[in-house]
C-alpha cells in the first residue's frame, strides 16, 4: 500500500527591511535635503529662466551622461555583490572593489568637469546656477567619497570567511546608502543638464 505524503506548507517569508532602522532615518534625513536642493533648483529655473538657458551650455553633457552611466555600473556590482555574500561566494568582494573603481572614475570625471569649467570662467560665484551646481554637485561628491569608504568596508565584510551577526545588515546598508547615491545623481544630472 502506497501512501501519499503531504506537501509541505510553503513557509511564510516575513518582510525584510534592508540594514539597520537607524540607517533609514539618515537616508530619509538625506533625501530630505536633497529634496530641498531639488526644489531649489526648479524655483530658480520658474523664476529666471533665461539663466539657466545661458549658463547651461557650458556643463557637458557627455561627462553627465559618462557619469550617470557610470554609477548606474557601480549600483549593479554592488547589487551582486550583496547577493554573492549572502551565499558566501568568494567572488563578492571583487564586486565592491569593482563598484569602488567606479566611484574613483566618478570622482576623476568631475574633478575634470570642475577643472574645465573653472577654466572657462565659470565659478559658484559666476551667478545662481553655477552657485547651485558646485553646492550640490559638490556635496553629492561627499556623499560618493563616504561611499566609497563604505564599499571598502563591504570588500572587507563579504570576504566568505568573515563571520558575524551584522554582517548582512551592514553589506545591505552599505548597499542602501549607494544605491541612494546613484539615486540622487540621477535626478541632479536631469534637473542640472537635461532639463530647458
């Protein structure tokens, strides 16, 4: 006599949050600013538009777009980078130094973008638009270098053989805070570049 064997129940996966609790209130306190710096910009294009269509020519375009396509890359490794490391594979910390190399890239792209502009004449104290772009754009590299210290520290932490209770919360807050960097210069890159 056959007998038939019960299916097993599906088992019930609790909602995730990435990383830790407190990291999201400094990630929602940062969108917060940016959001401010965002709406900054568009009062500023309402209100003097014929400023932005003149000073807008002098950014480059191209190095905008090297760069967006640059972060997204570097948003990619780090994505499985994170996945890698859960499974212990020890090809995950390749992955945050790949994503590292790309920050570096960003950061050398701008600093030809500021040297560029610079010697062209236009500084923060050239009017508004330049004032706003070095401000923010400046700050979002801040944002980049922290990253980068933080993609160091994941190369580190997804090593297969490194053991501990938080590491997953850490690579995954890691992650966030990267992820929210890529996120913030895309909407700076259309608000400042692309849009007349």
């Amino acid at each position: 006599m056959t007998t038939l064997r019960e299916a097993p129940s599906p088992t019930k996966r609790e909602g995730h949050i990435p990383g830790e609790p407190g990291l999201w209130i400094m990630l929602l306190g940062d969108m917060v600013v940016f959001a401010v710096f965002f709406g900054t910009i568009l009062v500023l294009r309402g209100r003097h538009p014929e400023l932005i269509l003149s000073s807008q020519p002098a950014l480059h375009q191209g190095l905008g777009v090297t760069n967006t396509l640059v972060l997204l890359t570097s948003s990619l490794l780090v994505a499985n980078g994170v996945r890698l490391a859960r499974a212990r594979d020890a090809r995950a910390p390749r992955l945050f130094l790949g994503a590292l190399a790309c920050a570096v890239v960003f950061a050398g792209i701008k600093a030809i973008e500021y040297t560029d502009l610079g010697t062209n004449g236009h500084s923060p104290g050239t009017n508004d638009f330049f004032t706003y772009y070095f401000v923010f754009t400046g700050i979002h590299l801040g944002h980049v270098v922290l990253g980068s210290v933080g993609l160091i520290v994941a190369s580190r932490l997804a090593r297969s053989t490194h053991t501990g209770r938080n590491r997953d919360s850490w690579l995954e807050g890691i992650a966030c805070f990267w992820h929210l960097v890529d996120l913030l210069w895309i909407v700076l890159f259309a608000l400042l570049y692309l849009v007349h």
